[in-house]
C-alpha cells in the first residue's frame, strides 16, 4: 500500500467540532497521523478513504469537503519528469 495525505475542509468553529473530528477519524484503519490548521484536517496514512472519511464526518460534523488527496507515487512520478 502506498502512502496517502488527503487535506479536508470543515468549520472548525469550537474545540468540541475538532474533538468529534479527530474521534471520528481516528477510528479509520491505516491513519497514521492527523493535524489541524486553520479550517483543514490533514490526514495521513496507508489505504485511507477520503471519500468515506468525508460522508462520515458529514453525518456528524455537517459540511465537509475533500480539498486534496495526494498519494507517494504520484510525488515520485513528479520527480522522475
């Protein structure tokens, strides 16, 4: 399984909006790390779902939005061109 980092949009209006945030998605296999900056929730690991992590944290959280998902091989074909 390669790595992944996905970056997702929500309102971050108060610590208990992160802290169901990061309970929900810590609960997904294969997260790794996970950090908040600002209104993204950056999520790192090894066969991570946005999709499902993004309808779960909808059902909880209300509006969230997948911003980007990056994986290591699409970096290592960056620096191969």
């Amino acid at each position: 399984m390669a790595k992944q980092k996905a970056v997702l949009g929500l309102p971050m209006e108060d610590a208990k909006i992160r802290t169901k945030a990061l309970e929900c998605i810590a609960k997904f296999p294969g997260v790794r790390l996970m950090s908040i900056v600002g209104n993204q929730l950056t999520v790192e690991g090894e066969g991570i779902d946005p999709v499902l992590m993004t309808l779960k944290l909808r059902k909880k959280i209300r509006s969230t939005q997948i911003q980007t998902v990056e994986t290591d091989e699409s970096k290592n074909q960056e620096k191969q061109d």
